[in-house]
C-alpha cells in the first residue's frame, strides 16, 4: 500500500470513528509504529486530523465556525432524538420554558408541544414554527426579534431586550460545544451574549448536548460547566468526559441512542 492510500484509510478510519489509536493501525496495516507516527503527522500538518497521545482524533471545527440548520440537522439524528425524549420529561404543565435555538432544542419542542399551559420563550423562528403548526389555546409561545444566524437565531440587542426582565421555570439550551475549560460555547458572539441572557432568566438551567460537542470549543463561552443543572446527553460520550462532566454539573444525563428504524420519518 502506497502512503497516500494509507493515509486516506487512515483519515477514513478517522472520520467514521472519530479517533484511531497508533496501535491498532500498526496491526491492522501491518506497517511499523514509526510509519504510523508520520502518516499522522502528515494528516496533521494539513488540518485534517489533530494528534493526541497515542494515536489522532477527527480535526475539530474552528472556533467561529456556524455550520446552517439544516447541515446541523442532519446530524446525530439518533443522538438527538433520544435525548429531546429524555429532557421532555423534565417539562411540566403550567409552567414557563425557554427553548435556545438549535437542532437539539428544535427535536425538543416536538416532544412538548402537547404539554398543556405552556409558556414558551425561544430566539428561533423554527422552534416557535413547531408549535404554530400545534396550536394550543392554553399555550403561550413568545419569540424574540433579532438578527437571523447562519443555524437561524435570532440574536442581538433587539433579541437581549426581549429576554431581559423575563423570568422561566427551565431553560434548555443548545450549544455549539462544551469543555472543561472553556465551558458551554457558540461561535457566534452575538449568540453567545444572548444565550447568556437566556441564562440569567432561568431558575434551572438543562443542557442538550449530543457527544459530539464534547472538546469543540466555539469562540465565546455561554456558561462554565458548574453552571447547569442538568446536562442530557448520549451514551457515546467517552468515559472520560462522562467523569469530568459528573463532577462539574449538577446532574448528567446518559440516553441511550435509538435504532435509525426508529426514527424513520422525524
């Protein structure tokens, strides 16, 4: 095998397991630990994987990168779907819920659009769509004006007016990553300010994260990881960062994801 066919395996490997381990690929393509090591940092030096002890993960997206709602939403369909199924159990009659923009959050307002004297407040013309196309007469839904995203918020000044003063039960908040360092982020400053305002309204803060968010870090920071209350998010989350984000947030959530048969037709 040539090094430009290894190495494409290499990064194939890469992008459909999210990391590789130098050992197995020594085995598994029967070349030294040597030529292993310089595949990677070949894949390296051109962006398209990130070396890590012992072996290299998927390159992760820059920090102001804002992939499109409907690029979002394609992704982790399975992920998504049972953790919207989890966190709407955590909603109750009568009360007063804030929905943050996103795909995660959007799943989410499928699964409680039934829940009777709701009070809606969301920054997303997509989620107040969902319920719309529901109509209760015992529901409330409230959205915030402001300038449209990429992945559609609505953000900025007229957005943080909106919210401000504004007083909810529960907020489920979408990101965009999350870190022991660098907390729950977004890279969209203008989001990030009114995430953080959609923060400050809220009694109980519930983040819905898929595991792919854990280690992507956007350029703003919305909250540190002590700050939620509960994060639901799924079993494909690495043992490692289940035990960092346990003794970090109030609660963690682990979902199990569903068969794609499952959620044929969502």
């Amino acid at each position: 095998m040539l090094a430009q066919q290894r190495q494409q395996a290499i990064l194939e490997r890469v992008r459909s397991s999210g990391g590789v381990r130098v050992a197995d690929l020594v085995r598994e393509l029967g070349v030294s630990d040597m030529t292993i090591r310089r595949d990677l940092e070949v894949l390296s030096e051109r962006g398209l994987v990130e070396k890590v002890h012992g072996g290299a993960t998927a390159a992760g997206p820059g920090s102001t990168e804002e992939p499109g709602f409907a690029a979002k939403s394609a992704r982790q369909q399975a992920e998504k779907e049972t953790i919207a199924q989890h966190a709407a159990r955590l909603v109750r009659p009568a009360t007063a819920i804030a929905l943050s923009a996103g795909t995660t959050t959007w799943t989410l307002a499928h699964h409680v659009a039934d829940v009777p004297e709701l009070t809606v407040i969301t920054n997303s013309v997509r989620i107040a769509d969902v319920f719309h196309r529901s109509p209760r007469a015992d529901r409330t839904v409230v959205l915030t004006g402001g300038v449209r995203t990429p992945s559609d918020a609505l953000v900025g000044p007229v957005a943080v007016s909106a919210i401000r003063g504004l007083h909810v039960d529960t907020l489920f908040l979408g990101v965009h990553g999350m870190s022991a360092r660098a907390g729950f982020t977004t890279p969209n400053l203008l989001e990030a300010e009114t995430n953080r305002e959609l923060v400050a309204s809220a009694h109980r803060l519930v983040v819905l994260a898929d595991h792919t968010k854990w280690g992507t870090v956007g350029i703003s920071t919305i909250a540190q990881l002590a700050e939620a209350h509960i994060v639901v998010t799924d079993s494909g989350l690495t043992e490692e960062a289940r035990e960092e984000l346990a003794a970090s947030v109030g609660e963690l959530i682990i979902t199990e994801p569903q068969r794609e048969s499952e959620i044929a037709g969502r």
